[in-house]
C-alpha cells in the first residue's frame, strides 16, 4: 500500500534536527521560562536565542517577535488588537475576499462589534489590484491586512506594493504570511509591514507555535490577558520547546530554500505538466506565472465531479491531498477563494489542492498522476452531467 503526503499545505511533518532539538526542554530543561531560578533562567536562555533566531530570519529585531500558539492566535491578534488600539481613530479595515478563515472571521467578529470592513476582490488569478485597494482607503481606515500567499491556490500577493499603498495614506499593514514564510525569502523591513503572522508547522516546526512580528515603536492591545510574559504582551506560559523547535525549522528551511524550491518546484511543475496532458476539463487554478505563486502549489477544477469522491479514491490508493484549506474542509460550502476567482460553483465543488514537500518523490508524482486520471475516468463514468465528446 503507497503512503504518499500531498497536503503540505494544512502541515509538515516535524523535521529530525527541530525534533532532536526539541528534546531536551520535555525532559532535562523542563522550568518555566519565566521562573527566576536556575531552572527557569535555562529555558528562558533557550526561548530568547530561539527569538533571535526567528529574527534574524525575517531581517527583525527579537524584541519585535511574540511568540503564539499559532498563526491563527497571531492573525486574530493583529487584526483584534490593533482595532482595539486605534479603535479612536476609526472602525474601518481592508482585507481581501480570499483570506484565510483566520482573518476572514476575525473580520466578521469586528463587524458584529460595529467595525466596517471592506473585502477587496481579485482577479481570476486571486491578486488584489493595488487600485482597488488605493480606492478602498478611507480617513478611518486604521488597518490593511491582506495575505503574503495564499493557502489554496498558491497566489502571491505583490505585498511591498500594496503595503507602500497603505503607508502613503497613513494606513498600518497586516500580513499573513503562514503559507510564506519557510518558502519566499523576505526581509520584513523591505516588505514595510508593520505585523506579520507565522506558524511553525507550516515549515517542519512543531504544530501549537506560531509568532508575530510587531514593528518596533507600533502599540497593539493584549488578545490574551494574563501575566508578564511576552514582554507583558501576550498572557500563558511559554511553549520552550516549541519555541525552539520553531527556530531550528525555520532556519533549516532559510538555509535550504533555494534547493528546496528547486526540487520540489521541479515536482510540482511535472505534476501539473502530465495533468494537464492527460485530463481533460478542468481549470489549474491560481497564477500562472511560477514566480508569482508557492512553488509547491498545484490547485485543480475536474468538472463533472465532486471533489470530495476524487479524495476518498485516492485515499484507497495512499495518496493524501486536500480540497481546499485544511481550516475549511468540515465545510459543505464551496471555497471563498474559487468562487473569488471565478470558477462556476459546481466546479469548485470538484476542486482538490495538492501541495508538495521536500520528503516526495519524482515515483510520487508518477503514481498520483496515473491514480487520478483512472479516478477522474471512473467518477466520470458514474456522472449523469458528463459526456465525452
């Protein structure tokens, strides 16, 4: 029976040098970080060097990273906190039509608390125009938060020009980079961003830690109440291990980005190559332009057919894959980002997102196209709406 991984998207799996990491600080390094003791102050070496860490990765300062359980706690916390700060000034946000669910209902939760939010909509490759956002700033914007990468079809957004967008009109900018960060190289002063979220299992970190990035000097109210840590900032104790888990993935995954990118680009774009050789109807969709999408990204349309009957079969064949946003799958709606991007709704309901990693291989690839295509051939066959020409 094959066991083959093509959701990298919704997770990795822990990688061997963030794990042997990891180790010590379950067993031996055991103190709260936060404790005065000699326990304490050994775990709090290890949190404070992972923060450095994280830092130095994304051209930050440690004192601008927050840790977080994960990146929907960040998303929540720039999006909540900042409208708790600036809330004065005015109670308008920007974001797009195709955000992650994070961002999406954090906005829904403002918007019942008197907030109004503008969604941008995009192209039918999902970018957002950079003039429908300059459009869209008011005098009571206080925030745009629109994604790095988008978790479904791989966009990405041209966020150093959207966020110079922002700025010019005295705007903060959000961005949710969990799909991004591990895979694009950025630096966040270049970026201008003013907050960024991560998440650590999205790069072979452990899941339950994620972080976000505070621009220096830029206030933003507590999500989580409680004691001193985080700098006061964010109330729990801290996940030590996690923490460095975290930093050990994600400098693996900057060091190693450029080769990753290479093979597992090179896996991704023979996928879509024999796909689109062997079956018929159907949309690839998302940016055209590799340079411009997750290099590990392929999203489909089959026509005709649910998605949900392409993933039981090739689940009987050991292959895993997605419909869509692992945050979304218990969902029985059709995707936000499809529709966003003009894929008719029957469609979209017969859409599968397959994301490569570093641990597939070329036979990998061979086997998932041979699978689908007897897959997409039997649904057919079944499907009172199709009829080969």
């Amino acid at each position: 029976m094959k066991n083959i991984y093509l959701d990298n998207a919704a997770t990795t799996p822990l990688s061997e040098k963030a794990f042997e990491a990891m180790k010590p600080y379950f067993t031996d390094v055991f103190g709260n970080a936060n404790s005065q003791h000699a326990f304490g102050r050994e775990a709090a070496k290890a949190v404070a060097d992972a923060r450095q860490t994280i830092a130095e990765c994304i051209g930050a300062k440690p004192s601008e990273i927050y840790f977080t359980s994960c990146g929907t706690e960040a998303d929540n916390w720039a999006l909540k906190g900042i409208a708790s700060q600036l809330k004065d000034k005015g109670k308008h946000i920007v974001t797009s039509v195709i955000e992650h669910p994070a961002i999406h209902t954090a906005c829904k939760q403002l918007e019942k608390y008197g907030w109004e939010i503008t969604y941008l909509p995009v192209d039918g490759q999902g970018f957002v125009s950079a003039r429908d956002l300059e459009n869209a700033l008011r005098e009571d914007t206080v925030l745009v938060s629109i994604m790095y990468a988008n978790n479904e079809i791989g966009t990405v957004q041209p966020i150093g020009e959207l966020c110079e967008i922002a700025h010019k009109h005295g705007v903060l900018f959000h961005t949710d980079a969990v799909q991004a960060t591990g895979a694009i190289k950025y630096d966040v002063k270049e970026l201008g961003v003013d907050l960024l979220s991560m998440s650590a299992h999205k790069f072979y970190g452990p899941k339950g830690m994620g972080a976000l990035y505070v621009r220096n000097g830029l206030r933003i109210e507590k999500l989580l109440a409680g004691g001193e840590q985080e700098r006061a900032h964010r109330g729990g104790t801290t996940n030590t291990a996690g923490a460095v888990g975290m930093a050990v993935a994600l400098k693996d995954a900057v060091d190693h980005m450029e080769e990753n990118a290479k093979y597992v680009g090179g896996l991704r774009d023979r996928f879509v190559s024999k796909v689109l050789e062997r079956i018929d109807d159907i949309y690839y969709n998302g940016a055209k332009d590799n340079s411009k999408r997750l290099y590990n990204n392929a999203n489909f349309s089959f026509r005709y057919i649910e998605g949900e009957s392409i993933l039981f079969s090739l689940d009987l064949a050991g292959i895993c894959a997605s419909s869509g946003s692992a945050c979304s799958s218990g969902s029985l709606e059709p995707s936000r980002t499809l529709l966003a991007i003009g894929v008719p709704i029957g469609t979209a309901h017969g859409s599968i997102r397959f994301t490569f990693g570093k641990n597939n291989t070329v036979e990998d690839v061979d086997y998932t196209v041979d699978e689908l295509v007897k897959t997409v051939e039997k649904l057919r066959a079944m499907s009172p709406l199709y009829k080969k020409n």
